[in-house]
C-alpha cells in the first residue's frame, strides 16, 4: 500500500547567529525519527490516528520542536 505522510515541526524561527552545527545536525534528525515513527505504524498496519499521533509524541519528546509545547505568534 502506498501512502503519504507530511509533517510539520512547529513553529518559530532560528537565527543563523544561534545555528550551532550540533543544532544544524539534530533538527534533520528530530524530524526523520518522527517521521520513521509514523512510517513505521503505518507499515505495520496500524490505524492512521495511531500513525499521526505516534510522530507527535517523538516530536513532543525532542525539546528542539514546538510540537505540542508552545504556540508562537
């Protein structure tokens, strides 16, 4: 079966000033490990729900994203 999945990481913007490489390194792999959640729950024949809330709770996990935190505005 094919599918889809998009993800959004939160809101907010980081300056090139405070973009160290440790940050430029774990942003990309915040974001592949929830979406590998996601992929996985899907692969293994989970409900969609299930396959959105499971990149959630990894994003929720990795203090770098504004997942379910904060709301910036």
């Amino acid at each position: 079966m094919k599918f889809t999945i998009a993800i959004h990481c939160g809101s907010g913007t980081i300056l090139n000033t405070e973009m160290t490489p440790d940050f430029e390194h774990a942003y990309p792999e915040g974001f592949h490990q929830a979406l590998d959640a996601a992929y996985a729950f899907l692969e293994y024949g989970c409900t969609a729900t299930a396959a959105v809330i499971a990149p959630v709770v990894v994003l929720d996990d990795n203090l770098l994203f504004t997942a379910c935190r904060v709301a910036v505005l």
